[in-house]
C-alpha cells in the first residue's frame, strides 16, 4: 500500500512533552472522577506534570546539534523554535494553576474539571506550532 513509515520509535523523544500533558489530562479527569474528596490535589497534579514536559522541553533545547524532526509522515516537525513556543505554554499554564489554586474553590464540584480543560487547551497550544 504505502511505503511512507508512520512513526519511528526514535522521534518519542520528542513528543515526551505532549505524552506528559496527555497522562496529567487523563490523571486530572480520572482522579475527580474516583477520589472526589481529594480535588484538592488536583492542581499539585497538574504542575507536576507540567514541571516534567517543561524538562523534556528543556533537555532538548540543551543538545548542541538539534536539528529539525519530522514525524507523522511529516505531519510534525519538531524545530528549536516549536519546542520553545511550547515550553512557553507549559510555563504560562503553570502560572495560571498557581493563580487559580485558591480560587477553584468557587468552581463548586466542577473544580477539577478546570484543570483537565486547561491541560487540554495546553497541549493543543503545545502542538500548534509542530
């Protein structure tokens, strides 16, 4: 059919920051869903989860030679510059949990959807300039 290869199991590395939004997404949703007297640790979740993409993020961008990845049958391409517009995200996003730590307490029993919803519109931010 198509000779194109889809995905090399070498080019993981470079969606490590997209996978640990993607586990802090499913945590986040997972754990209001089955433990909902402790939404209060939802955000600590997600800031760990950011924490880990934004070293990904940073672990790359410290290689001496990097050079511009395509992946998905050059559906993505990782550059330097896709890589640090999504560090940015990662890091506005960790600002905005910290902000909102206090605050979703207003949400009522919603409150840990917020962070789901906010991890989601993150990693589609992370995955934009790819």
């Amino acid at each position: 059919m198509n000779n194109i290869q889809f995905f090399d199991p070498i080019y993981f590395q470079y969606l490590l920051p997209h996978i640990w939004v993607i586990v802090g997404i499913v945590f986040a949703a997972l754990w209001n869903l089955f433990v909902p007297k402790m939404k209060h640790l939802t955000p600590i979740a997600a800031l760990v989860t950011l924490a880990l993409a934004a070293g990904s993020y940073i672990s790359h961008l410290s290689q001496v030679d990097l050079k511009t990845q395509r992946i998905f049958a050059e559906l993505y391409t990782a550059d330097p510059l896709s890589m640090v517009v999504g560090l940015m995200s990662v890091i506005v996003c960790a600002i905005v949990v910290l902000m909102t730590m206090g605050y979703e307490r207003k949400f009522g029993p919603n409150r840990g959807e917020f962070y789901a919803i906010l991890l989601t519109a993150t990693v589609s931010v992370m995955f934009l300039p790819g």
